[in-house]
C-alpha cells in the first residue's frame, strides 16, 4: 500500500509526488511531463518539457521507482530514453526504437523504472527521429541512500550543466537531408549552449547561464555533454576542479585545470570559491574546431561571487588547444576508479576486481561512413543499421527468435565486411560472460560509443590499429574506472570490458547523433532461457504494440527488411 505524502514543486511546472513504499527506503516518484515544440530563444523551436528547456531534473536516490508519464503534444512519435540507467531486467523501460513502440502524437505513455543499485550524474532525452537535435533533454541525479558515506564532504549546493553543440537549421530540415549528398550544409553546430543558453557576450544569446557562489564554499557541478557532434574542454577561470565521479562511479579524485567531455558523457566536479570576489568565466570550447583570432568556439557562462559587482572583462581563459589530442588521451587514461569507496551499495567498488576475468566475447567494432546504394551512411563494421517498425523486444517477446523481423547473428561482431549494406544488426551477447569491446574509428572526429543497459569498464586507448598483443602491453586491468559512454580518438581504439548479466535487448550506437540517425549502432541481446521472471521482467501492462503486433492495421504487415542491394 503506498499513501501521498506530500507535493514538492520542484520547478514552475513540474509536480512531483512522492510516496513511500511499504518495507523499504526506496520511495515511487511520479512525474507528469507534457512535451511539445515551442518557440525559443534559440533561434527555431525547440522540444520543451512542461514549458522547460532543459527538461526538469529527475532528483531521486538509488532504488527508487520513477514513473514518467509522457504526453506527447508534439507532431510526431516520441521515445524517451534515459542515459546510463541500467533499467535492470527491465529494457522494456528502455525507450529506442528496438525496444519500445514510440508514443503517437495526442496519446501519452507511462514509464516505470527502478534505479536500482545506481548513483551518479545522467540525463534524458528523446532517442527517434533526430528530436535530440532540437532539444528535449534534461538532468537525473541519482543521490546515495543515508546509510552510505559518499567519499568527499558535502557541498554547499549542486549544479546540473548541460552543455551541447546546437544548430540554428530547424532539426526537420537537417533530418530531411541527412543521407545526402546535401547532409553536410545543415546541421551545421552553430553556437555552444550551457544549459539551453548561448555564449555570454554572443550577439544572438538573449541570456547566458550563470551560477551564484559564495566564497570559501565548494560546489558540485554536474555537468553533461548533451551534445551532437562536438567534444569540448571544459574549464573555469581561475578555478581548480577535483574531479569525484563519472555516470555512476566515484572516480580517483584528481584536480584539473580543465576537464575534457565527450558526447553523451557526464561528469561531478567539485570547486572551491578561493578566489577574490569576482566574476568568471566558464568555457566549454570545442575540439577539433580551429581556433578564429586565438579563440575558442565556446560555450560561455558565468560564475558569479556573491558579493561581486565586477563584470567579466577580457578574453576567454586558454585551456588546451583543440587539436590537442594528446593531452586529452593522458587525461582519459588518468581517469580511475576509487576501488575503496562504496557506491550504490557500501561494498567497495573495487570488490569488483577483473583482473582474471576470463572473457566469453569479444567484440571489434568499427564505426566508419560509406555509401550504400550511392548514399551516405554510417556503419558499423561496414554494416549500417535498419530501423523495423517493429521493435526488436517485442519480435522476442511474442515470437521465437525473432518472428522473422531479425536475423540473430547475421552480424560480423569482429570483422568487417567487404562491402557496406544494411543490416537489422542483432548479437548474442553471452548471459553472465565478460565480453570484450574494442571500439575502432577510422574517421577524423572523436567518436563516441554508449551501451545501455551496462557500464563499460574502460581498460584502453590507443592509436592506429587494435591487436590481441595490446591486452598485455596497454590494458589497465587494475583500476578502470566504470562508465556508460566512451570516446574513440581519430584513426585510433578504446577497449572496455562489460558483464553481461543483464538479460534484455540493448541498444549499442555511437552517441554522435548524425552518426547514431544514419545508421552506427546495433543492439546485443542477452537472453537467458529461464522463464523466471526475477531474471527479466514481463512487458508491462501498458505495453504498446505496433509494427507486425499492430492489430489494428489490416492486413498485419510482414517485416520488410531492407531495400534490397
Ligand atoms: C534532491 O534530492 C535530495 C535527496 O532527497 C535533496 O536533498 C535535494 O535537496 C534535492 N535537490 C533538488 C534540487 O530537488
Ligand atoms: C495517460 O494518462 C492518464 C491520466 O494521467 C493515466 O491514467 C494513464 O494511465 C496514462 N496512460 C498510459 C498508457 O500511461
Ligand atoms: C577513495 O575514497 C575514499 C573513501 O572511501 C577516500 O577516503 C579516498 O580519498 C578516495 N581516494 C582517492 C584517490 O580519491
Ligand atoms: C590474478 O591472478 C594472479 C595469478 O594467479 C594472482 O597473483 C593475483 O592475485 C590475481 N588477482 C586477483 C585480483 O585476484
Ligand atoms: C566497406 O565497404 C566498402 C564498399 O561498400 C569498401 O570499399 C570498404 O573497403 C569496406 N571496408 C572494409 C574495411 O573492408
């Protein structure tokens, strides 16, 4: 039995109701969310939640049940995802096009999730049709349960910062022309947002974010890359930052000068106010983006002391230079797990060992752009992925293997093929085995990859091509940290290990959205034969169906695979 508790008004528009549930701590949080296309300061429309953009943060503490309901006001199918949620047993939470039905516009959805035995910095956003590109993101912080000493003092207060590339072009135009030969003249990143904002002093920003301090304080920022094409290096002016966490794991705490995001990645620093009562400035400046009279392509915000009247003046502080990569793969490898400190749960995290892991799989992934048929694509092992009207959870769920709308293993998992072609790309991962990643780029922008419903535990960067000897010379099998998302360096590798031994359909892709639209990405299926419902969860109640289950369309449609060759 559950009873209300109380109304917290969080935000202008987002009610939040919280009860307990009976026998434990982990408390339901309800959400109603009305999501629609507005028009903005940002030059076009774009997705708001409740009136917002960002979206509303999800506050909530490890193992509580979050339920979303979405309404969809917009013109199109919607699908939320949310990034670095584990959804445990459950990828029918997960919101891709291979595991859920999108929501139809004037109809609303419900999603119920657990955040179970997570903690850490994430965020959402829509996950089909381009819709990232116009908005529709938000925070979720995922806070530690009482019982469990987080390893840094508490700050005086938190701050989510989303920062992300972002185009003037209206998100249907560039859809429109995406797979191409036009593709490259829209889309284009105009402008850098923190926060939905433009760059201080940018002639078209109507306001810039800011953060009020006070001095002799420490303040976690959260911040997020939510966006689509660009890496950035983030810094603020005269301030040293200690970094603690990173999607889900304490970190090793080190203290940066400037700290490099990659797309769909998301970290916690902390800053202590040491400084003479001023303004500063806090950059997110592009990589691989030249550098136009000394200056950055940049995100530009403020941090602003509380007693301060001075204004920001000057130039914008330098960090490394963009095409500086050198400097950004020794940051990524001194990023390590803190294997003393507990997490979700009090055990330490580096209980966890895999130094001896025997590994069932590996996978060797490479992302790269072809043509197919004559048009630009992105693939991967030269196989670009087809998106089924059905989706691929519930081909599962209502059929043996698949009901013809996919082939299991028809992929290359550690190859390339001669010749690019689409493909419904589904793998067999290995229930419970430790399957291996090596993520290869042979293209000139950092790439990105993402795995739901896991975290990566990042064992390697290197340059030029990936061979089996590498495990010996260049693994650090010690201390990787653990994490959702991992960068790719141009024309090099990453390698991360994952434990499957979370049964469902998941999404594997490049998070770079022009990559991840057109075709980077495949998904792993981890089953387990055991009918137990403790292992995966039944589809919901309010399970959609659409594709070949849509009953309401007859005849029902046979899976069409692909534009034959
Ligand atoms: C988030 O939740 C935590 C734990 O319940 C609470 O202490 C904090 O004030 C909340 N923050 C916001 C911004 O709601
Ligand atoms: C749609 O919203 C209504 C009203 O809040 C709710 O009762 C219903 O369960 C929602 N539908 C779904 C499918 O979640
Ligand atoms: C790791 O976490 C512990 C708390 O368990 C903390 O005392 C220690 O300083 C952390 N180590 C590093 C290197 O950050
Ligand atoms: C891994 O195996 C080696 C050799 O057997 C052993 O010395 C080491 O202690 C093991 N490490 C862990 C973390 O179990
Ligand atoms: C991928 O396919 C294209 C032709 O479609 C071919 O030119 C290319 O060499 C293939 N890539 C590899 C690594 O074999």
């Amino acid at each position: 039995m559950a009873f209300g508790v109380c109304c917290r008004d969080l935000f202008t528009y987002a009610t939040l109701l919280v009860s307990f549930v009976v026998g434990s701590n982990a408390i339901d949080v309800f959400l109603e969310w009305n999501v629609a296309l507005e028009d903005s300061d940002n030059i076009r429309p774009v997705i708001v939640i409740n009136g917002m953009f960002p979206g509303p943060l999800i506050n909530v503490t490890t193992n509580d049940v979050v339920h979303v309901n979405v309404f969809n006001n917009m013109d199109e199918p919607l699908l939320f995802t949310w990034h670095g949620i584990q959804q445990r047993l459950n990828s029918w939470q997960d919101g891709v096009s291979g595991t859920n039905c999108p929501i139809l516009p004037g109809t609303n959805w419900t999603y119920v999730f657990q955040v179970k035995d997570q903690i850490g910095s994430f965020f959402y956003y829509p996950s089909i049709n381009f819709q990232k590109a116009a908005g529709g993101f938000g925070p979720i912080r995922v806070n530690n349960r009482d019982v469990i000493a987080v390893p840094f003092p508490k700050p005086e207060a938190e701050f989510d910062l989303l920062i992300g590339d972002w185009s003037y072009d209206d998100y249907k135009r560039t859809r429109s022309m995406l797979g191409t030969h036009q593709m490259t003249n829209v889309g284009i990143s105009n402008v850098i947002l923190m926060n939905g904002k433009g760059p201080y002093g940018h002639p078209l920003s109507k306001a810039s974010e800011s953060f009020t301090v006070t001095r002799g304080k420490t303040y976690r920022f959260r911040i997020s890359n939510v966006g689509n094409a660009l890496s950035f290096n983030f810094k603020i002016q005269n301030h040293l930052m200690v970094l603690v966490e990173t999607e889900g794991s304490y970190t090793n705490q080190i203290t940066l000068d400037s700290l490099d995001v990659h797309i769909g990645q998301s970290y916690s620093v902390l800053v202590t106010m040491n400084q003479d009562e001023a303004d500063y400035y806090i950059i997110a400046a592009a990589k691989l983006i030249p550098l136009v009279f000394g200056q950055s392509f940049a995100g530009v915000g403020i941090l602003h002391y509380s007693n301060s009247d001075a204004r920001v003046t000057g130039p914008l502080p330098i960090g490394p230079h963009p095409y500086d990569l050198e400097f950004s793969v020794n940051q990524a490898k001194s990023v390590r797990w803190n294997l003393t400190t507990g997490a979700a749960r009090p055990n330490p995290q580096g209980s966890f060992n895999i130094q001896n892991v025997t590994l069932s799989q590996t996978f060797i992934l490479q992302g790269s752009m072809e043509e197919i048929q004559g048009l630009p694509r992105y693939t991967v092992n030269n196989v670009s992925y087809y998106t089924v009207d059905t989706p691929l959870k519930l081909a599962d769920n209502f059929g043996n293997g698949g009901s013809g709308v996919y082939q299991l293993d028809a992929f290359p998992l550690d190859s390339v093929n001669d010749k690019a072609a689409y493909g419904i790309s589904v793998v067999t991962g290995t229930h419970r085995g430790w399957a291996e990643f090596v993520f290869k780029n042979n293209m000139d922008v950092i790439d990105s990859w993402h795995l739901d419903g896991y975290g990566f535990f990042v064992v390697g960067f290197g340059k030029g091509d990936w061979t089996p000897d590498l495990r010996k010379t260049s693994y650090n099998l010690f201390d990787p940290v653990v994490r959702s998302t991992v960068q790719v360096y141009p024309r090099g590798w990453t390698a991360v290990y994952a434990f499957l031994d979370n049964p469902g359909m998941w999404n594997l892709r490049s998070q770079l959205l022009k990559h991840w639209y057109l075709g980077q990405e495949l998904y792993i299926r981890v089953h387990d034969d055991d009918p137990d419902p403790a292992k995966e969860r039944p589809p919901p109640d309010n399970l959609l169906l659409c594709g070949i289950f849509d009953h309401s369309k007859a005849p029902a449609n046979s899976p069409v695979p692909f534009p034959a060759p």
